[in-house]
DNA sequence: TCTGAAAATGAGGCGGC
DNA sequence: GCCGCCTCATTTTCAGA
C-alpha cells in the first residue's frame, strides 16, 4: 500500500518516542521542511503503519494492578468452537489482549484486574463461562521489568 | 501523589482513546474550560499517571510479523540470578516485555521478530545464552484476536 | 480551581520549484 | 517530492474572581 523509505521510518521512530512531538521538531529531526514530514505522516496513518496514538496509562495508579496470563484449552477444535470462544473472550473488558496460539494450548489472555478478589469474581462470573473450555492456567506477574511498545527504539 | 477525580479519569479515556485531541474538544467534552484541561493533563503526566503518549505501530508492516511468548525457568532462584537474568534479558531489542511470574516458570518473555528464520538466529546468537537458564518453552502466536492498551474504553 | 483573553507555537493548505 | 509562505487553530501563560 505504502512504501514507507528511510526518512519515515525516522519519523515512525520519533512518534513512537513521543506521539505529539510536533511536525516543526520532526522536520528538525530528518532534515525536512515541514510540508513532506506533514505528509509523510499522513500517508503512514492512511496506510496503517500507524495504527493509533494513544496515551499509556499506568494500571497501578487506576486501580488496575493485578496482571494475568491465562492460557486456554479448548474441547474441540472446529473453526466454529475457535470463533466462539473468541467472540465471548473479547467482549471482556478486563482482558486487554487474546492470541490464538501454536502449542499446547490454544489461547493467551492478558487480564488485568484490581486485585487478587476481584480476579476471583471475574473468574467465577466470566472465565468460567467462556464456551467450550477444556481446561485453563492462570500465571500472575509478580513484577513487570520490561514493557515496550516501540519498535524503532533501541534500548 | 495526585488524586484524580471523575473529570481526570474522562480525560484519561479521551486520551486512551486519541492522544492528540485538542484540549479544545476534551474541555467540550468534560465541561470544562480549556485551562482546567491544560493543567489537569499536565498533573496527570507528571504524577505518572500518563506514562507516555506514543504511537501503536501496526509490527506487521515493519518486518516484525512474528510474536513469540516464552516460558522462562531459571537454575537457581537466588535474588542475583533473577536480577541478573533481567538484567540480559531486557537488553535484547526483541524482549518487548519480560514479566517475572507466578507458577511453574519464572519469566514470560514477549518477542517480536521478523519471521521464524529470523527467531532462529534470536534464539541461537541470544536467547540460549541468556544466564541461569534451566528451561525455555515457546508459543507463538497464531492470529491476534485483541489488543488493546486503553482501560478506560469499554470493548 | 475556574474563566477569559493574550501571546506563542503548531497545523494544514497553496503556489511554485 | 520538496520548499516557503500564509492563514487558521491550538497550546500555553497570565490576570482576576
């Protein structure tokens, strides 16, 4: 669709540090003026390279602390029982994140959650009722030591 | 540090939901002039509630179509081991996310990587040389049914 | 903490190269 | 595809309630 060069693929990098870095700053940056760096980045959100620049919040300080992996087996494997299982697990919204997996399992769920409690009663009321379940396995992150949504930057 | 009340919080969704609307439509939005806005935003970055304001990158079309999660089990449990183990483990471009875990693995690692030739070498050249590691076991993922990193917005 | 307004900065569009 | 200019919108600061 798009055949982003060298050029936007420094502009991708410095949006990534900073989604409201302004175009004037971009410009500076690749040695631009701003009227192609303006475009530039219109193209890349057209095109889908950027899918959405967004604030990160921090669960902690929102009463969202609890993180868990769930994996998930299910009974059977028709294309129907996949697409059904993952229709009812999207519309959660304390998870934050569903992949159809290759493995011994068949999906991975991040929950985030309040707490240890409330991970309980969204287990009893929601998880349980996700259709078709074999079986499920729950891990808790006991501390995060690294959460990077930006590909450009090294660390 | 801060105690956000209802109107912090909107203004936390409206961010979640587009990090570059103008303080003009949030104020619109809240009821509020844009003053209070202006400076309500500032508080929230400062105190750390908003970590960062960035720009999601669809990793597909940057040539890191591939997402991995490994299960980590580390030899030894000693307070340097683990830390010695972050330590490495976050310095690999790749390593998105490591999380130190409950359960019967330590660390679960997400990886982005180009295709599967180019997890090979990851694991040849880094990941097996990681410190103190007992065992390693990899998923990848399938299709990826949710992502989603703002909190506020109900699915 | 809020309103409203002024000053500074940025975005987005146009003609020309 | 790029530059510089122009106009409008937005951000940011300030006085005052």
């Amino acid at each position: 669709m798009y055949n982003p060069d060298r050029t936007d693929l420094e502009i991708l990098r410095l949006l990534e540090q900073d989604g409201r870095m302004s175009h004037k700053v971009i410009a500076q940056t690749v040695h631009k003026s701003i009227t192609p760096v303006h475009s530039r980045i219109s193209k890349l959100e057209k095109s889908g390279f950027i899918r959405k620049i967004t604030a990160l919040i921090n669960p902690k300080l929102i009463g969202r602390g609890l993180t868990a992996y769930t994996q998930v087996l299910l009974k059977v494997h028709s294309q129907e029982s996949l697409e059904n299982f993952i229709a009812e697990a999207v519309k959660i919204k304390e998870v934050m994140e569903c992949y159809h997996m290759t493995g011994t399992f068949d999906f991975l769920l991040r929950i985030t959650i309040r707490d240890m409690e409330a991970y309980n009663e969204l287990l009893l009321k929601q998880l349980s009722n996700l259709p078709a379940v074999a079986q499920m396995q729950t891990f808790f992150v006991i501390s995060e030591a690294k959460y990077e949504t930006a590909y450009f930057n090294t660390v």
